[in-house]
C-alpha cells in the first residue's frame, strides 16, 4: 500500500479555516515517490501569517494572484477527501493540527468529515530518539542533512515522507514494526472527532506487550508448514531474548525458520529450553532481557543451558555441531 504524506497551511493563524495550500506527495511501500502536488485553494479571509503571535512572520511562498484565482475549499473538497480516502496510509508531521485546519474548513462550507486513519512522522521520530522533546521538520532535515523551503506544503509534506523512511532504514524495521514497537496508536478522524495517535507504552503493561509478541510468534508457527525438516536441531529447544522477540519479526522469522526445519524447538519460557538465544546487539532494548539473561547465566552456570547468539542458531542449524 502507498504512503500520502500531506500538509496545511492556513492563510490567517486566527482562522483555522483559512486553508490556502495543501502539500501532498506519494510514495510506494519502499518511499519511491510516485507524486506530488501543492493543492492552492483561495481561503477567502483576510491574511494573517503572524499565527496567534504578534511580529513572528512565516513565509509560506505565497503568491496572493494565485491564491485569488484558486478555487475555493469546497471547490478543492472532492480532490482531498479522494486522496486521503484512498488506499494509501496517510501521514503527517504534528498531523493532529492539519486535521482540525481541515475538520474547520469543512465545518465551514458545511460539507460532510472526510473520514481517514494517520500516521504522525514527529511522534515516531521522537519514540525513535527516546526524546522527550517533539522535534520540527526543519530541525530534524538539519539532522539528517537535507534541504527543504520549510513551510511550503508540498515541501512539508515531502519532508513528513523522507522522515518516515529514514526512520524505517535507521530502524531496519516496517512502518508497522515500530508502530508496534513504540505501541503507538493510530489517528483517527471520523465524523468531525479526531483521535489523536499517542504511545500507550506508558498506559500498557510490559506484561501485556510481552503477550502480543508471543501470541504473534506462536501464530506465525501455527501457520508455518515445515516439510521434512533436517535433524541437526532434534530434540534441541531454544528461547530467545524478549528485545528480539519484541523487536524486528523478520528477523524473529528467520531463527523461527532456523529451529523448525532442523527438527528443533521453541518456548516462550527460557527455564525450559536448553539454548538461550540473546541479544549481543548494542540497543536500548537490552534493559528489557536483565532478568531473562540473568536467569540464562545461572542456569549455564550449572551446565542447563547454552547462551548463543543468532549466528550460533544459523552455524548449529547448518552443521549440526554446537557452537559454543
């Protein structure tokens, strides 16, 4: 499914309903951009671009000709409600102020919600940094080294696009991984009510996250077809560290592949496998492996179990002989 990166600007701060461009810019599942446009619409307002603060001018490379020979948003209206109702997954930065500019400007015209599902670029990107600060799309392009005229939308919304896919090549993980990663709801607008995509990660319990990732491990091997596996793993059962349970499900995938073809197993409690498989990689997750790994180490001290790391998995599958 394509992503629709979009966004607003309003031609005076005081009146959200002032919409006068609207970036929209298209990308395949891999962030290939497949187009992108700056939708002008005449806000028929008086102009405003202070925002809501005196002496704090914004450019937003406006051309007032072009604006006044632009349709209007009710005119405008069946173009958007088609492209962020299509089958794209829409996203945005700080997206949650865009909806309301467009729940206002629909209110005013008196035309139906245009009903969609978001993504916000800036909450994921600072779950992704650990920050407790959101960052500006200007700031993070001088991260990342890319230049934009901020404040453009179709700039803007070119932008939302190339931070979601550095996030997503930093990461090595899907747009959906660090969603549910980071449990990150998704925003929602529906009949004029917005539902704001927020991180639960403080409102569900480690238990439960822990839950979800097994549920998906154990489904995924009930689905699984493994045809006349090999014996180098018979009768050998591994765990695996919850950073990687949690993290990145290809990769789960491929030790799940590993173990099964070979004739080996897996469970979800480490006390009852005799490999443990742990995370050697230096993230922030390895917090979350303390007392697994702890517990992995005492049980190696008394020769009950084996600490591996995945290459050891892979080198065992292939070879048949332990590797450590």
């Amino acid at each position: 499914m394509d992503f629709l990166a979009f966004d607003i600007e309003a031609a005076n701060g005081y009146k959200p309903y002032s919409i006068c461009s609207i970036g929209v810019v298209i990308a395949d599942e891999n962030f290939h951009i497949k187009h992108r446009e700056n939708i002008w619409i005449n806000p028929k307002t008086k102009y405003n671009l202070n925002g809501t603060r005196k002496n704090v001018g914004i450019d937003l490379h406006l051309d007032k000709d072009i604006l006044e020979n632009s349709p209007d948003f009710e005119q405008a209206y069946s173009r958007i409600s088609e492209l962020l109702t299509g089958n794209v997954r829409v996203v945005g930065h700080a997206v949650e102020s865009d909806v309301l500019m467009l729940n206002a400007a629909c209110k005013r015209y008196k035309l139906p919600s245009i009903n969609f599902k978001f993504i916000c670029s800036q909450l994921l990107y600072r779950l992704f940094k650990q920050e407790k600060e959101v960052r500006g799309l200007n700031k993070i392009a001088d991260e990342l080294g890319i230049e934009f005229d901020q404040h453009n939308s179709e700039e803007d919304a070119w932008m939302s696009m190339m931070t979601l896919k550095y996030l997503v090549t930093a990461s090595k993980m899907s747009v959906d991984e660090l969603i549910a990663k980071y449990c990150v709801r998704i925003g929602e607008n529906k009949n004029f009510v917005m539902t704001r995509t927020v991180s639960l990660l403080g409102q569900i319990s480690k238990k439960k996250v822990r839950t979800v990732a097994e549920n998906k491990i154990y489904d995924y091997l009930h689905k699984a077809n493994y045809i006349n596996p090999s014996n180098t793993l018979k009768n050998k059962a591994f765990s695996i560290a919850r950073s990687i349970e949690m993290g990145d499900f290809d990769v789960v995938k491929t030790i799940l592949d590993a173990i099964y073809q070979n004739g080996g197993t897996y469970s979800s409690k480490y006390e009852k496998s005799g490999y443990y498989i742990k995370n050697y990689s230096n993230t922030e997750d390895l917090l979350i492996d303390k007392m697994r790994d702890q517990g992995a180490q005492d049980l190696e001290q008394k020769n009950l179990m084996k600490i591996i790391s995945i290459n050891d998995l892979l080198y065992m599958a292939r070879s048949g002989i332990d590797a450590r």
